[in-house]
C-alpha cells in the first residue's frame, strides 16, 4: 500500500496550486486513475478530489455552442438533449465506450485524459517509457495488434483509448484550463493531445498543476453525424478502429480516427477528398502510416469502416 493524502478542493485556482507541487493529481470519477493506483503504475503522494467544485454544468454558449463543464458525466453529457440534437456524433461515441456503470462515473475531463491501454504500459515487469521514461518500449516486436499504425516513434507504439476524444476532435472543440497562478488558457483540441515522440511520458500539452475546468463545442455542423467503432466485441472493449464523421449533403465534411495513434487521428487537408469516397479520403489520411504485420489490417479496415460511414450518410 503506497501511502497518499487526500484533501477536497472548493475553489478552482486554489486546486490548480495544490497540485503544482510533486507527485499531486486530481481525482474525480477516478474510473482509471484508481485502477493505475492498484497496480501501483501510478503513485501520487496527494489526491485532490475536485468534485465540489461545480463544474457540472452543460450550457450555451454567446457563440451559439455548449460549454461543458470538465465534471459532467459521460451518461449525462451523451442524454442531453441538446448534445443529441446537435452534436449526435459525440452522443454516440460516448455511448460506445466503457460500460453503463462507467459512464455514470466518469468525467468530461477525465475521459480526455484516461491513459493507454496498450498491453506493456499495464504490465509493471516490461519496460515501458511511458512508466517509466528511457527504460524502452516492450511493444515495439512484441504483440502490436491493437497499437499505433501512424504518429507514432521509436519510443512508443500506443494509441489513445477515448471515444469521446476522436469525436470532439471531428468538432473541433477546445478545453477551458486555470493554471496554478491563477491564469486561464483555452486549449484547441488539436493540440490538446500530443504524439509521442522522445518523451511519450507527456501525453498532453498541459502544465503541472493546470485543471481543466470545461470543454467547448462551437455553433453546431449540422449535417450526418456518425461514430462507427470496430472493435473485438459488441461491448467494453477499446477501438481496433473508430470513425468520427460529419457529413453534408453535397458530400463535403470532417472526418477523425481513433484505434490507430497516439491522438485522435485528423488530417484536414485529407477532408478536401470526401466526396470522391472512402479510398480518397483515406489514403491522404494515413498516407504516412507505419504498421507492423500484426496490425496492417488496420489501414484497409480504416477505409472499409469510412466507406461503411459515407453510404450511411448518403442513404
């Protein structure tokens, strides 16, 4: 048992301070930061449970969007009304993932910062520079069936677990931060999530101690939205591939994947050729891929899955 201190927080800024100091991580659902405790991959010395804090809260935004607050519940953010109506594709990819009795636990922000589930970051007798950086990546020539085929190094080979993640990236949302000096910072989501290269270890672009505080969806794309996962079961189980699309009727749009790196994976430029199909599409966006034997099967499944996507949309 590795021994912590536990404290509640009441005021946002002073949170963020808290956790400046070494070894200090907020706590909310905790529905992966408690099983990472378990298995002692992560150790804080000092939990900061933010759940009073307030931040659970959906609400419109003077642009036209919704501001979501970073302790809204998956359950609660995938029902609203508003998030169904407008922004079907996140409603459905919350759905898809983890199960009824996690998303009723887990958090906006927290889902945005759940960590990989690549299979050597779990198991603590294999090097992994995610653990513990420099020690090397077991995964590269181990087993690689469900990791990165794009995005990633020499240092690791993961991929990002979210659903909701890959559909707030097609939406081109931003997160709501305050720093520990008390400072506020307003994140695209693009640059939200980092690619691993030498230093897998920060996943994010957030500073020590920075707390997300909500997440913003601009005005609503209108069009077809869809969230497709492919996966090894119907249920609670992590994408081998996920598509994220909104689609318009003249059959321009937006389209991200998820399952196949180390971000929800969206490359804009390769949006130019949606109406020219799936294979189009596809080729621009991973046209930089680097999959291993074992998971070669993603790139083809990746364009069968946006094919399967695109005549949805148009039916």
């Amino acid at each position: 048992m590795k021994t912590f201190t536990y404290e509640r927080a009441s005021v946002p800024a002073e949170a963020a301070a808290a956790a400046k100091g070494p070894g200090a991580r907020f706590i909310a659902g905790g529905t992966n930061l408690l099983d990472l405790m378990k298995l002692e991959i992560e150790t804080p010395r000092r939990l900061i449970d933010i759940n009073g804090l307030g931040f659970d809260k959906i609400e419109p935004t003077a642009e036209g969007g919704l501001r979501i607050g970073a302790l809204v519940r998956n359950t609660d953010l995938a029902a609203d009304e508003r998030v169904r109506r407008d922004y079907g594709v996140l409603s459905r990819a919350l759905l898809a993932g983890a199960s009824g009795q996690l998303r009723n636990k887990a958090t906006t922000s927290g889902n945005l910062l759940q960590r990989t589930r690549c299979p050597y970051f779990y198991d603590t007798n294999q090097p992994c520079n995610k653990r513990q950086p420099g020690s090397g990546c077991s995964a590269i020539g181990g087993f690689t069936r469900q990791l990165a085929v794009i995005g990633a190094s020499q240092a690791c080979i993961a991929t990002h677990p979210s659903d909701m993640a890959v559909a707030m990236r097609v939406l081109d949302a931003s997160v709501e931060t305050v720093r520990p000096d008390g400072g506020a910072r307003n994140i695209p989501i693009a640059d939200f999530h980092r690619l691993p290269g030498d230093t897998p270890h920060i996943e994010t672009t957030l500073q020590t101690g920075e707390l997300i505080t909500a997440v913003t969806l601009p005005r609503p794309l209108g069009g077809t939205q869809i969230y497709r996962k492919v996966r090894d079961r119907a249920s609670y189980a992590f994408a081998l591939v996920s598509v994220a699309a909104v689609v318009q009727r003249d059959g321009t749009g937006r389209v991200a994947l998820g399952g196949v790196a180390h971000k929800p994976w969206r490359v804009e430029a390769a949006e130019a050729a949606m109406p020219n199909g799936a294979k189009a599409v596809a080729g621009r966006l991973l046209a930089d891929a680097k999959p291993t034997d074992e998971n070669a099967f993603k790139l083809p499944l990746a364009e069968r899955t946006l094919a399967s996507v695109l005549a949805e949309a148009k039916a």
